[in-house]
C-alpha cells in the first residue's frame, strides 16, 4: 500500500502557529492569574495596558472589552453623542459606523480613494454638516490613512479626529505610529487581528489625561471609585486572562509584522503580470502591517468560488460598503453615491495572509488563483 502524503491545508489564518511561539508565557500567565484569582482588573490589565501606551508611543491605553466599544467609548470620552454627526468611510468593517451609532451620534459616510481603498479625505469637508463634530479615519487592511489630508480636513472644517486602528496594530506612518493623529484611536483584539487575544478584547489610547480618565469610567459602570457611580457607564472592562495572552503576543507584533511583510513581497512576485489582476498598492510614506493582503479580480464570485473548491480560503472584506447594509439603510444612501467603494466590492478577493504563511503555500495560493481566473 502506498501512502499519499498530501499539503499541509492552507488556512486563512493561523492561530495555532502563533499560540505555538508563545505557549510557555501565555500558560505560565494565566496559571498565574488562576491561581491569584484576579480576573477582573487584574496586575496584568495594567501591565498590558502601560505595555501598550508604550509601543504605540502614546502616554495611555485603556483596555476594553472588544474594538467596537473602544471606537465607541472613545467618541463618547471626547464628547461625541446625541445631536452629533461623526465622518466615515464607507469602506470598512460594520463596526465603524456602528460605534458612531451607538454614541447616539449621525453617521456622515464618505467614498474611498481608487488606489488604496482608504478614506478619500477629499471628501471629507463637502460630507459635513453644521453639526459634524469628528472623522473616524480607518486604517484599512493594516495600512494608515492619508492622516495629512484628513488632518487638514478636520482642521479646515473644526472636527476632532479618532482613529479605527482596530486593522493595523504597529503600522506606521513616515515613522509616526498608528494612534499619532487623533484625540485618540480604537484597537480591536479580536482573535484574527495583528495582535489577538484568545476572544474579544479591545484598547483605546491617547495622550490626554482626561480621555483617558473618562474613558477608564465609561468602562467600568461609570466609576472611578467603587460604588460611586457619577455618571453613566457600561460594563467593558478588558479581561485579564485576555490582557495575559496580549501581553505574551506583544512581544512578537514586530517579528510577526515582519513576517506578514515577507509574505506580501512574495505575493507581489507571485502574483505580479496575472491576467486581470491589480495588486494591492502602498500609499507612499505608508509601513504597512499587511493585516489583510486583498487583490481585485475580474469575475470575483466566480473566482472565489473557484479558490475555495481548491482548497484556497480566501474571503471578503467586505462584500457591502456600509451604505448598502440593510441597518444602515435609514441614513437615505443608495446605490450610486459611492461609487469607488461600490466597484471596489464587486473586485476584492482577500487571500490568506499571516505570519506562519510559508513559500510552499504562497505558491499554492498563486497557482489557484492563475486558474481561478477568467
Ligand atoms: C475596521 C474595524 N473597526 C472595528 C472593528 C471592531 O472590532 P471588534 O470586532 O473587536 O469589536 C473591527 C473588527 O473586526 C474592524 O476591522
């Protein structure tokens, strides 16, 4: 009997590799925290929390409990709410405009740059009303927003600006680090991302003392002092068992941004000269962190459809701009008013990206594709 040794299967995402460079300290860590007892607001929220302030060059983090509250109690810890208006762009994750709902504020949606799929900060200024107090720039895919262009549209039209980073932990730009723009800026740490806890987990940071106070209320039913409530707030407190597997992955974000680097390199050279195809671009000055690699293709369903029947996962992201999703359709947007996005979903095809991807199944991808094709 012959035995058949078949390819290791390719995977969108690798969470055993990662879990597998930092086994020993997420272990010890969380026997640590197990055997303290100290789930909630624990020692390693707060080391987790100084240790994030610091790689991001910023003079505070707050845990939270997901990326989506971090957007959210970060617009309310600035002051956004009711009678409100906050920018955003159509392109991105539901939750970007969702946290903007959820603070009782309007959502003023703009389009996205042809090039970068980021927002078009062109657009900005014409998109406001006498009411529009923020932009929420996301940084798309892992790589940073035009932030000069939407600074100075913030700044021509008076709006604060606060940045969805729930994409692009560690990138940079010309040398600032995500989360260097705006009042603050909101990280996810759902398990997928660049850094990801083993569940929900989320972060705010900014420099400023107040925001950072306001923000560690809101968290935390309101209160800073325990039993006085003065105010409102939420249960969103970052676990600790969570904040332990953070910090162990911190200390690999570089290492494993790199890697994600390497791996975007070789699927330009991969991919470069198929039929049809457009590589994703680098805005110039941008260090892109590559947490999505996400081509456009002619015959897109199809080509997924193909992909997926070789065994190649690849996705979406995200197959409805915001103002097309049916619990956005009271805002009055159709089809037509954002155009660039509208064509852009109909293209994106994102292929399987992360640290572990080797050059064997790089390759792999790359032959599925070039059959997938048209
Ligand atoms: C751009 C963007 N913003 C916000 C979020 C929300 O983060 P979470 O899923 O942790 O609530 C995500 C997560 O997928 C995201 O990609």
């Amino acid at each position: 009997m012959t035995t058949v040794h078949s390819a290791p299967a390719i995977t969108f995402v690798d969470l055993a590799s990662q879990h597998a460079d930092v086994e020993h300290e997420v272990e010890a860590g969380l026997r640590r925290v197990i055997d303290a007892c100290a789930f909630i607001n624990g020692p390693d929220v707060a080391a987790f929390e100084s240790a994030w302030a610091a790689y991001c060059g910023r003079s505070h983090a707050a845990g939270v409990a997901n990326g989506t509250d971090a957007l959210e109690l970060a617009l309310r810890a600035v002051g956004v709410g009711a009678g409100d208006e906050v920018v955003v762009p159509t392109n991105s994750f539901i939750a970007s405009a969702e946290a903007v709902a959820r603070t009782g504020a309007g959502v003023r949606l703009v389009d996205c740059d042809p090039d970068f799929l980021l927002i078009d900060a062109d657009r900005i200024t014409e998109s406001c009303t006498s009411r529009t107090r923020a932009v929420l720039p996301v940084h798309l895919y892992g790589q940073i927003a035009p932030m000069e262009s939407v600074a100075a549209a913030a700044a021509a039209s008076g709006l604060m600006v606060v940045e969805d980073a729930a994409q692009a932990h560690g990138a940079r730009r010309y040398g600032l680090c995500v989360g260097s723009w705006g009042r603050a800026a909101g990280f996810s740490f759902y398990p997928g991302k660049n850094l990801g806890a083993y569940g929900d987990g989320g972060a705010v940071v900014t420099d400023e003392d107040e925001v950072v106070t306001a923000l560690k209320a809101l968290r935390d039913h309101g209160s800073l002092k325990r039993y006085e409530h003065p105010t409102l707030g939420f249960n969103s407190r970052l676990d600790t068992l969570q904040a332990v597997v953070l910090g162990a992955k911190l200390a690999r974000l570089n290492e494993w941004n790199e890697a994600r680097r390497r791996a975007a390199a070789r699927y330009d050279e991969l991919l470069d000269g198929l039929p049809g195809v457009r590589l994703p671009a680098t805005l110039a000055g941008n260090e892109h962190v590559w947490h999505l690699y996400v081509v456009r293709v002619p015959e897109r369903d199809r080509c997924l459809a193909a992909l997926h029947a070789s065994g190649v996962p690849a996705g979406i992201h995200y197959p409805t701009p915001i103002h097309l999703t049916g619990a956005f359709a009271g805002l009055g947007y159709g089809r037509g008013d954002f155009p660039v996005a509208e064509a852009a979903a109909d293209e994106i095809l994102s292929l399987p990206m992360h640290p572990h991807l080797t050059i064997a199944q790089q390759e792999r991808v790359a032959e599925a594709l070039a059959a997938a094709l048209p």
